[in-house]
C-alpha cells in the first residue's frame, strides 16, 4: 500500500501478498483493503469509502424520503461492488504479469473476490434493493448473468467459427443461453441453425416464436403482476402443447429446450454442469415454472434447489449457506456466517455498516458497541493499526464508532511504532485533533527521552515542552546548562530564544531563557538591563544554586567596565550572594554537593570577585555621591 | 479464524518459557531454560537477533518489556533468583541491574503502568512479592511484602492506571494522585488483589478464592473507560476464570469460568483493547476467547502450538503491557 498522507482522498490498491493482514479462510489469500472513492467525491480524508458514504447518507437525511434514500443506498451499494471488481481486476492485471508461479495465488484470490461480490450483490438485491416480486426475478437474472460468465466466451468461440451451427459447442450454448433467460440471443442462434439445415427450419421457427413470446416483466413495462401472470399462464400451457404433440420430436436439442422452458426440473438438472451452480439452478427454475416468485417464498426454492443440485453427492459450502441466510432473508446469519468464513473484517464491516444505514439491523446489545456494526467496525479498525501505513484509515474508523471508538483509538495510537520524526508529527495531529491529550503527552515524553538520549537537546526541550511536562523540561534544561558549564556556549540558540510562554513551564526552563536573554542583553551592550537581570535571577532564586558561581563569573567583565554598571545597591546584593555561597553553610534545600569546591580555582575566582566587586562598590559610591541626590 | 504470520526460529537450545513483543509489536524477547534471554527484530516478517543475553544461572521463567518512554528496557527473572534490568544503550544491550532479594525463584515480573514510573514487580517462590522503583542514576528502591502466599507466587500482573476524580491538568511538576494496584497469583490457590496505602506500604486488599490448585497466572484487563474491572486467571486446575468488579468502590469480584481445560493452564493474556483473551495451557493448545452477547465466553480459535506455529502472543501483537 502507498504511504497515506494526511487529507486527500487516495486509492489504496491491493496489496501484494506478503503483506499478511487479514487472511481469508478460502484460500492463501492474503491482505485485501481496497477503498477507491467514487470519482465524483473530492472530501477530505484519508479513508474515502466508509466516510464518503456516510457524508453522503447525512446529506440525504435532512432532505427527503425514504425513497431518494433507498436510491442512494443502492448507489452506494454498486459503488463497492465496483471496487470489488476493480480489485479483481488489478489483481488480474498486476499478479498474472509479474510471476505466473503466483497463478495458483491470484486465482484463488480472485475467486475469493468474485465470491464477496456474489454475496454482497444479492445483498443488494434482497435487502437494499428490496425487489418486490417480478423485478426481483430480473434482478436475479442480472446477477446470476454477471457471475456465470463462461456464456460470453462460448459465445465468441461459436460465432467466430466458419459454420457457427456446425460448431461442437452450438447447442451448448444456445441451451446456456436458454438458461439465462436470454432468449433474443437463443434465437439468433436458431435461425442460423435455420439457415444451415432447412429441415429443421420448421421446427426452428417454432421455437423461436415460443421464445419471442415468453412474457417477461421487463422495466418500464406497465402491466401488473397479475396481467403478467395470466399471459404467462397461457404461454406455458402453449409450451406443454407443443411437448404433448411431440414437435420436437426429430431434434432431441430442441425439444431438451422445450422442457427446459416448462421448468422440468429433471431437464434442468440434466444441464448441471452448464448451470454450473445451485443457484444459477435456482434462478433458471424459478424463471421457468414461478417467474412471479415473492420475496418471501425464495427461501423453499433455494433450499430445493440447493438439495437437487447437490443431489446428496456433496455438502454444502460456507458461500452456499451464506448465500441460503441471504435467501432466507435472515441478515444477522449471512453476517455471521460471513464472520466466520471469511477472516478478513473488511467485508462484514462495510456490509453491516451499510445495511445498518436501511435500518435493517436490530441493535443487539453488544459488550464491545452498541451494536454489531461498531462491533465489527472496531474489529476491522484494529486490524488496520498493526499495518505501518493503513493506521490512518484505522483512526477515521474508531471516529466512527460512538461508544467504544475513541478509547479504543486511545489506546491503539500509542502502539505505533514512531519510527520518523514525520510518523510522529502525524499521530500527534490526530491526538491533538481529538484532544488525546494523556496520549499527546505520553508520545512527547517517549520522543524526549530518546532525544536526550541522542543527545538532541533542542528536541527534546521542544518535545517536553509540547507535552507540557515541567519535570522533563527541567531535566533537559539542566542539561543545556550543564553543557554550557562544559562547553561555554548554547547550543540551540533559536528555540531556547524562542521560547515564549512556553518559559513558563518549568522554573528551570525559565531560568535558561532568562540566562539566555542575559547575555542577548549583553551582546547588544544593553548593560544596565543586563547587570539587573543577572542580579534578579539570583535573588529571586530562579537560578539554581549551582549555578550562581558561573552567574557571579559572567558578572565580572560587567564589574570591569569603564562605566558603573551596578549601583552601590546591586553590588552589596552581589557580595551578600557571594558570602552566602562562600560561607558553606548548608542552605535548605540543598545538597552538600552543590556547595561551593574547595579549589584552587575556585578560591582565585573568588579573590578576583570579591577585588572586582569592592572596587565596583566604591566607583558606585563615588558615582551615586557626586550625583544630585541619591 | 487466527493465521500465523510469522514463525521466528529462536534457536534457544531448551524449553521456551516466556515470549514477549515489545510497545510497539516490532521486538520480540525470549527466554529459556537454556539460561539466556534473545531478543528479535520481528519488522515485516522478519526475524534478526539483536541480543544474546547471558547473565542467569538458572531458567529464565518470565521477560517484560517496560514503556518505551524509559527506553529500551527488560526485565527478566529467573530460577537462580534473580531478577537482572536490562537496557539498550547506544545500540547494544547490557545488563543495567541484578536484584538478589528473594530467597528463592523468581517466578513472574511485571512493569507497573508508566504513570507511576519506573516500577516492577516480581513474585517469587519464597512467597514474596517485591518491588522495585528506579529513582534515578542507576539506583533502585526495594520494597518487599514478605509471605504474600504461602509456598510461593507465580504471577504478578497490575492494574491499569486510572486516576482518581476528574483528570483536569494538574498543576505542573506535580504528580497525580494515583492508587496503585496490583494482582498476584500464588502456590495457596488464591489470588490477591494489593493496593499501595498513603504511606507508601502495600496492602492485601482482595482474596479471590475459586482456584482448587496452584494460581499460575493473572491478567488484569487493560481499561477501556467502563466502570467495570476485569482479571483473567488460570491455574494447575485447568480452569480458567474471569473475574469482574462492577464499581471501583463495591470491591465485590465476581469469577465466571471461562473453560475447563484438561491440562494445567499456564498463562493468560488480554489484547490491547481487552475484548480477546489468549489462553495458553499444557494441552499444547493456545486459544482465544472472546465474550458474547450473551455474557458467555467463546473461543474464536484454535492454534496448535507443536505444528510449528507461534504462540497467542505473536498473533495477538502487543499484549498487556501494563
């Protein structure tokens, strides 16, 4: 998958296999995430499917009825069909290219998808859709023709050849198509047959006329169910005629045809294996014997269809007790089942969410959500975080899941792994944006700590700084003054200039600004400024106490100026600093440690400070006497 | 269903007792009866050893990673009774410390959530259960509750930080009030739940009484903001059991048995967000079990762990880091 980057809407295509995130139970499937956003939909945001759909559906309900909703579902609905079938495609294109060993793989994958578009288009049509009976069997007939696809290969076999109707494979195909309800093709087929062997022209053209009169509901089509009914009825029992009279009779082709359009079950079955499947069995019985089939009644049918088909020589698979809930109409079923035959989450999550929004969902009251939509989305939602890129996807899911989303987000967006700085940036993003803040602050404490650790002072400051931890930010400007100390110089000068506020954090963190500005003041010769704010630090007792020996250094070249810098004031201030630290007395609060070394230096440092401030002292005395007042 | 997606050839030359990923599911630490401790760069598919670490005398029962916040950081503890602190420090490992407190083995170590620091626990065969908190500079403060179970202690596993009242930010550099628990499971059947009083000592707040033989693990459940608390728990009974507390102040735990297995139970793991258990037991089986609409436990999977498979812990990813 592509790195996923903030707001845009990207297509994250199949994965390749190696990336073994949800597998299926079918077959050595492996990842498959695929959420290509209808191209009419720019939104904002990194997981365009479920998130579209849902702006969408808002959209809608503030407006209309049930009806403009419906339409919008459906459109929704062939919308993931589409992606399913686009990954089916790319899988195609992208595995068969590169490494025909992987055939076995991608085919099985493959399959995989055409089996989760198969479901889901019958979801669409029973529970979305809601075909009432007549529309519902040409739905079906659409469906059964969109996945029982060898007819169109077949076809271009036979049609190309010299003598179409000469072809080995001839009758096959006009009995497929016979089949699949498409007649106008059938009998195409017929009068080529015509044309090639005018014997059996005759009977030919039977044919075709009992095919062009089939009545079929088509859309558009103003008559009603029970007009549709009746005329049906009369041209079934023309059908059964024909057979009583034995027309036929000199082509066993056509007169198979024949029984297979009064719905004889036994012909039907005699064509298993261009039927191919129970319920293209299905689909065919009903077409021929009860084209009027309600809703309701699908059920027996399948489930004959299912036990004829198998005819006791196999058993049943998980598709086709999935496919049998759905007929049966029971959702919570085909959901379950789907669960569990399929170990991938992304599935039953959009499926469930979707069917939530037609309101067809009862809410069960589930420990994890309120229901079995965020049930499953929190489960798909999680599978996506342990993927290095897909984790934003993850994030706009659990977004989505009102009860248990965001400590289930809590608690996943502190396991990713923050490899770069950027990784990190990002998934601090997200926490800000929810106000995550104990999350804002873990991650800001892990990432200072591994600064300190690389030594990146001016990164962790910042880090601790945007966790808000005062701790942290004294240790760290400890630290930068421990190196000053050492090396005599900051480093990071433009964030500790910079500080604002943030100074503010930790008494610390505000002494290093301070410091910092002192010798800013200094360097831009502003003395009088700086001489009180080196004062200041000390008698406020911002400065920690280890320090005040360097404090008192960095005051000397103020001490040695030309000009008084300090009053008579500030100088007794400084020497009484300087007792203070010369005395050794312990002074609460601090360890033995800080006190002043009994060192050489140390006492030549103090010698030079105490000549500089006795003689500051007197300047400022002399000053301040001979100025008007005092 | 539960694939495998990684199989790691740890080449330990014994018993496998303890397997553990790291914060962020990219490490996995091992550690044997063979005496060492291994840890594995386990990125995208990928299994190479970064560390041998040698330094017990005995088997090493139990590894736990600490929060990445602390650094790279494990603890492991062993038969020889001691407990040894590793850290990664400039891209090799070393040992960082050796506790030697217990009179006997060190069954279990557990890091305590890292609100509160840098703090372990460890249970022991003596019967003790000590703790130790890193106070900086490479010291560390113990503190030991002598005879927390007759015979021994085989597992410590804490309770997840929740503070107290309302979490509004609290004034900076001070720390706030947390009430530190923790859980233990012993060789008296029991399991105890222990609180830190005001004055730093621990205190035996819970006995949880159903186990008919030796408690060899608890689990405490990560919080996913409920009210209720829960503790899995299993034992040489073969049963394991899900004990919940409604309310933080009822203290009222109820257990309900998961399942009866017919081997002994070893050890008992939640997922991150506490809604998957991972049960691992002597019949060489590790399952997971999930609850139903219903209040009823289900397993959801079967893994066998002799086909060459990895333990719950791989699969599971990140498991109670706590």
């Amino acid at each position: 998958g592509k790195e996923l980057d903030g707001e845009p809407t990207v297509t994250v295509r199949a994965v390749n296999s190696r990336k073994n995130q949800m597998c299926f139970d079918w077959g050595p499937g492996r990842l498959l995430v695929s959420n290509e956003p209808p191209s009419n939909k720019k939104e904002m945001c990194s997981c365009p499917f479920i998130y579209i759909i849902r702006k969408d559906v808002d959209r809608i309900d503030e407006r209309l009825t049930g009806k403009i909703q419906k339409s919008q579902l459906v459109r929704v609905s062939k919308n993931y069909r589409s992606v399913i079938r686009a990954c089916m495609e790319e899988c195609t294109s992208v595995f068969a290219a590169k490494d025909p060993a992987n055939g076995r793989q991608f085919s099985s994958q493959v399959s995989i998808l055409s089996a989760m578009e198969l479901i889901w288009n019958l979801c669409e049509i029973l529970f979305i859709e809601v075909a009432p009976a007549g529309p519902l069997l040409l739905h079906l007939l659409d469906w059964v023709r969109l996945h029982v696809c060898e007819v169109d290969s077949l076809s271009a076999d036979v049609l190309g050849s010299e003598n179409p109707s000469k072809h080995d494979s001839f009758w096959n195909l006009v009995t497929i198509l016979v089949l699949q309800g498409r007649l106008d093709e059938a009998r195409q087929m017929l009068s080529k047959e015509a044309d090639a062997s005018p014997a059996s022209a005759g009977i030919c053209r039977i044919m075709g006329d009992l095919m062009r009169t089939m009545p079929i509901l088509s859309p558009g089509n103003t008559q009603t169910l029970t007009e549709l009914e009746l005329k049906w009825q009369h041209w079934h029992e023309e059908c059964e005629r024909y057979l009583q009279d034995s027309t036929f009779a000199t082509s066993p082709h056509l007169e198979s045809l024949l029984k297979i359009m009064l719905g004889d079950e036994a012909a039907l079955l005699e064509q298993k294996e261009l039927l191919s499947n129970w319920y293209h069995f299905l689909v065919t019985r009903l077409l021929y014997s009860n084209p009027t089939v309600k809703p309701i009644d699908l059920h027996y049918y399948a489930q004959s269809s299912l036990d004829l088909f198998l005819g006791g020589e196999s058993s049943p698979e998980p598709l086709d007790n999935i496919l049998l809930a759905a007929f049966e109409f029971d959702i919570h079923q085909v959901i379950k089942e789907c669960s569990i035959a399929l170990s991938n989450w992304w599935f039953v999550a959009h499926l469930t969410d979707l069917l939530d929004h037609c309101k067809l969902l009862q809410s069960h009251n589930l420990y994890f959500g309120s229901n079995m939509r965020e049930f499953l989305l929190l489960e798909y939602a999680s599978g996506l975080f342990a993927h290095p890129s897909l984790w934003q996807l993850g994030v706009d899911y659990f977004d989505y899941c009102p009860e248990l989303g965001r400590v289930s987000l809590e608690l996943h967006i502190e396991r990713i792994p923050l490899n770069t700085e950027q990784k990190a940036l990002k998934v601090l993003r997200v926490c800000e944006q929810r106000q995550m803040t104990e999350q804002v602050r873990s991650i800001c404490k892990i990432l200072a700590m591994k600064a300190v650790r690389n030594n990146r002072l001016g990164s962790a400051l910042s880090w601790s700084i945007r966790a808000k931890d005062a701790a942290f930010a004294t240790l760290v400007s400890d630290r930068f003054l421990r190196d000053y100390c050492e090396r005599g110089c900051f480093s990071d000068l433009d964030l500790i200039d910079n500080l604002g506020p943030a100074m503010m954090l930790s008494d610390r963190l505000t002494f290093l600004g301070k410091y910092r500005e002192f010798h800013r003041m200094y360097g831009e010769k502003r003395f009088a400024d700086a001489a009180s704010l080196l004062l200041s630090l000390m008698t406020s007792r911002i400065a920690p106490r280890s320090f005040w020996m360097t404090l008192l250094t960095d005051a000397l070249p103020l001490l040695e100026q030309k000009q008084v810098i300090f009053s008579a004031e500030q100088t007794y201030e400084l020497m009484r600093c300087l007792e203070d630290l010369t005395s050794r007395r312990p002074v609460h609060g601090e360890s033995d440690t800080e006190q002043l070394q009994d060192d050489d230096i140390e006492t030549t440092k103090v010698e030079m400070l105490r000549l500089s401030l006795a003689r500051n002292l007197a300047r400022a005395i002399i000053r301040e006497g001979s100025l008007e007042g005092s | 269903m539960v694939s495998v997606i990684n199989t790691v050839d740890t080449s330990h030359e014994d018993m496998i007792h303890d397997a553990q990923m790291d914060y962020y599911g990219t490490r996995l630490a091992t550690c044997s009866s063979d005496r060492s401790v291994k840890i594995f760069d386990v990125r995208n598919g990928g299994q190479i050893l970064i560390a041998d670490l040698r330094g017990h005398e005995g088997p090493v029962w139990q590894v736990a990673w600490a929060h990445p916040m602390y650094g790279n950081i494990l603890a492991s503890c062993s038969y020889d009774r001691k407990v040894i602190i590793w850290r990664e420090e400039n891209g090799t490992w070393e040992k960082s410390h050796e506790h030697a407190g217990h009179d006997s083995s060190v069954n279990s170590v557990c890091w305590a959530p890292h609100d509160y620091g840098l703090i372990l626990a460890c249970g022991s065969s003596d019967g003790a259960i000590s703790l130790l908190t890193y106070t900086g500079e490479g010291q560390w403060e113990v503190k030991k509750i002598n005879n927390a179970h007759t015979i021994g202690c085989n597992a410590v596993s804490w309770a997840p930080a929740v503070v107290p009242g309302s979490l509004i930010d609290q004034p900076s550099g001070q720390k706030p009030n947390y009430i530190k628990r923790f859980a233990s499971g012993g060789c008296d059947n029991l399991i105890k739940l222990w609180k830190e009083e005001e004055d730093g000592q621990w205190k035996e707040e819970q006995k949880l009484e159903a186990h008919s033989d030796w408690v060899r693990d608890v689990a405490w459940a990560p919080s996913i903001g409920l009210p209720t608390s829960t503790i899995a728990s299993c034992s040489q009974d073969g049963r394991v059991f899900i004990w919940t507390c409604d309310d933080a102040s009822s203290n009222t735990w109820s257990p309900k048995l998961l399942h009866k297995f017919n081997d002994v139970v070893w050890h008992v793991s939640w997922s991150i967000t506490a809604n998957i258990l991972a049960v691992s037991g002597g019949d060489n089986k590790v399952t997971l079990w999930k609850e139903s609409v219903d209040g009823q436990w289900v397993c959801i999977s079967d893994v066998n762990k002799g086909q060459g498979s990895v333990s719950a812990s791989v699969t599971e990813g990140q498991q109670n880091e706590q």
